[in-house]
C-alpha cells in the first residue's frame, strides 16, 4: 500500500488499529510473528513521528474504538 494512501486511511475517523496475531510467549517453541508486539508501537510510532493525529485520538483508536464495534460491547 501507498504510504500517502495508509496516512489517509489511518487518519480517517471511523479507522480502527488492530492486528489478527494471537498472543504468544517468546519462551514458546515457535516465536510469534513480529506483529504481536510490533502493530501498536509501531502505530504511535507513526502518529508521533509524522503528527498525523493526537496521541489521545490514537489511543482511542487502538482500545476504545475496536471495543465498541465488537460483540463485546455489552460487558463491562
């Protein structure tokens, strides 16, 4: 993907940072793939470096926003 495009598409307001890595040990036999721990830090990497948007909106989009379009939605 374009990085001009990926800006774009990050800064939108409905855009939602998550990653589809399960969560593993680095102790286990296999070693997770970098995105398990990369994906967020990466991110607020991003919108820090380059101020695509404020720290507050990224966390946002990284915690609360997932959870509110997610079957959880409901539970405390």
């Amino acid at each position: 993907m374009d990085e001009t495009n990926l800006r774009k598409i990050i800064s939108h307001p409905s855009a939602i940072i998550a990653s589809d890595s399960s969560v593993k040990s680095y102790d286990e036999p296999d070693n997770p793939h970098p995105r398990t721990y990369g994906t967020f830090p990466e991110f607020l990497n991003l919108v820090i470096r380059e101020k695509i948007m404020s720290i507050e909106e990224a966390v946002y989009k990284i915690t609360l926003a997932p959870r509110k379009n997610s079957v959880w939605q409901t539970e405390g």
